[in-house]
C-alpha cells in the first residue's frame, strides 16, 4: 500500500505542476492504463457527465472486505479527466449518511447540471420508512461538496406499492433534461418507472408511471442521439445489459436486444453512455480487480461504444485495453 501511496502522489507533483498548481494535496492524479480505469480502490454503479470539456465520473466506493460477501457502500466517488487518460480523484464529495433522514447504503446515482448548479439522484436506505429512497444532494460545482437539497427523500418506497410489494424497487436514478427543457426522473428495480421533474429538480411535476420493458432488473440509463432516445437497462440476473429505442423520451419503447454481456465475475452490471470529443462511451462494472475483485468488489471500466446505420447500437467489446 505504500508503494501504492508513492506512486500516486509522484504522479499528483506531475499533474499539479503541468496543470499550473490547480490541484489541491487532497486531489490523486493517476494515469489511465486500460480497464478498470480506478486499480487502487474498488467503484461501482458508474455514472459519468461531460461538462466544459471534461468527463466527471461518479462511483460507489465497494468497501466489502476479502473474504465476505455483502454490498458494503458507504460514500460515493468523484474523478474528473479533460483527455480520458489523465485523471484526477477529488475528496469524497457525498455520503449517505449527509442525508439525515438516512440510514446510509450508497447505491447507485447519477448527477445532472441545470442552470449552473449540480443535482445528484442517489439511492439510500430510508431511516423510518421501510425500504430504499432517491435523495437529491446539490453542488456550485460537479466534484462538490454537495448538500442534501429538500431535506426529505424524492422517492419512497411506498410511492409504488400499488406496482410492486418488495423494498427496494426504488433505486437507481437515472435524470434526463430534454430539448424542450423538461426533466425526467427514471429509476426502477423489477418494474421500471418515470416521473416529470419541475425546473427546480428537486420535486416532482406529476404522476409516477409505469414502463414496460421485458426482461427489466435494474439501472436504466437515458440518453438521446440524433432524434432517438435510448433506455439501457440491467436485464436478468446475473446482469447484462439490454437496451430499447423511442422517438419519444416517454415512449413506447422498442426493444432491441442485448447490448453488453455477462461480465462474468460479477453478478451485477450498471452503464453510462456518454458523448465525448464526438466518439461515444460506455461504461460499466466489472470484478476484474486481482485477488479480490467480483460481485461484492467490483471495478469501474469503459470501452467505446458504436452505432449502426439505422441508428441501433452495436454491442459492447469489453477489453482489458479500454480506450487508451
């Protein structure tokens, strides 16, 4: 761990001078070397945005020691890169537990910009209500620090019981701004669902509905090119990821098949697609950490992402290289 700790801050001196002393001594500046894009410390659920020209990723942190088997997520991680191969860890931005009305477990996020600020949707453990919850924490700037922003959950479990009986088909928030300025809020576990967002972000503007995609588990993720919407999800268990097309952001939706597969050693699969420089990205988890990696200590990569002529996505190539 020492040699670990040397060659980090070896490489932090090299970024704080090239980057005309910006960094501050509790930034870590490492240098991408192909798949998983974090080796020193254990990330999950990615979500990533592009913002003045960088790409922000933001991760779970697993915790779960060698040897057990259980999701330990306490915080959650923010890196930041202007070239994806450059990047830069910043002080944990958010935790569960800055959400007084939480019990803690760091699940799966996502953070969006609107009007110069920076909401992150994140999936926690409600203290007094049974059952996971979305959180919304806010920032002046995407690496924090960030604050909750209502006080209070956006969603309970009990907002969706008519739907589903279980606990914890609350979790993992996806947020897209559309062209005509109207958020959206999906998220889902077992049964997929959305809800408008008012401008302010942080509330509601109507009803949740229900969406229908077959084979759906968890982690929708939205993204639009040219005038299609895209809907990934995890499908199945083990996870892989499938995805559906729409003209609409609200659908009907169209199922197109598999678009990752199994990672293999790990049980779970969570993506971002992003546009970057004009190429596209896809990022995901896996359990490719030796000795230790797999479902409970799982590893943040990504690999670039094609699309066909009628618009459909090719599936993913998952490398050891990545997109160096």
């Amino acid at each position: 761990m020492n040699r670990i700790k040397g060659i980090r801050l070896g490489l932090f001196s090299v970024a704080l001078i090239a980057s005309g002393g910006l960094l501050t001594q509790n930034d870590t500046t490492f240098v991408y070397t192909g798949n998983p894009i974090v080796k020193y410390k254990y990330t999950a659920d990615p979500a990533a945005m592009v913002y003045n020209d960088k790409v922000y990723l933001y991760a779970g942190h697993d915790e779960c020691p060698p040897g057990s088997e259980y999701y330990q997520i306490n915080e959650w991680c923010v890196f930041s890169t202007p070239d994806l191969k450059t990047w830069t860890e910043h002080p944990v931005p958010l935790k569960a537990k800055d959400f007084s009305w939480a019990k803690g477990e760091a699940w799966a996020s996502q953070v969006i910009e609107r009007n110069g600020k920076f909401y992150w949707y994140v999936t926690v453990e409600h203290g007094t209500i049974p059952g996971k919850s979305i959180g919304v924490a806010v920032s002046d700037s995407p690496i924090g620090p960030f604050v909750d922003a209502r006080g209070s959950a956006l969603i309970t479990n009990d907002m969706t019981t008519e739907y589903t009986q279980i606990f914890w088909d609350d979790i993992d928030p996806t947020v897209f701004i559309d062209d005509d300025g109207q958020a959206y809020l999906y998220w889902g576990n077992t049964q997929c669902y959305y809800a408008r967002l008012k401008e302010n972000m942080i509330e509601l503007d109507g009803p949740i509905v229900a969406v229908d995609l077959p084979c759906f588990t968890e982690a929708p993720w939205i993204h639009k090119r040219g005038e299609w919407y895209y809907l990934s999800y995890a499908s199945e268990f083990p996870e892989k990821i499938c995805y559906a097309m729409s003209r609409n952001i609200t659908g009907p939706w169209e199922y197109k098949g598999i678009l990752n597969e199994l990672a293999g050693n790990s049980n779970t699969n969570h993506q971002a697609i992003i546009e970057f420089k004009g190429d596209w990205y896809f990022i995901y988890h896996n359990g490719s950490i030796n000795p230790h990696g797999g479902s409970f200590r799982r590893s943040t990569c990504i690999d670039r992402l094609y699309y066909n002529e009628d618009g459909t996505m090719k599936r993913i190539q998952m490398t050891i290289e990545g997109c160096q």
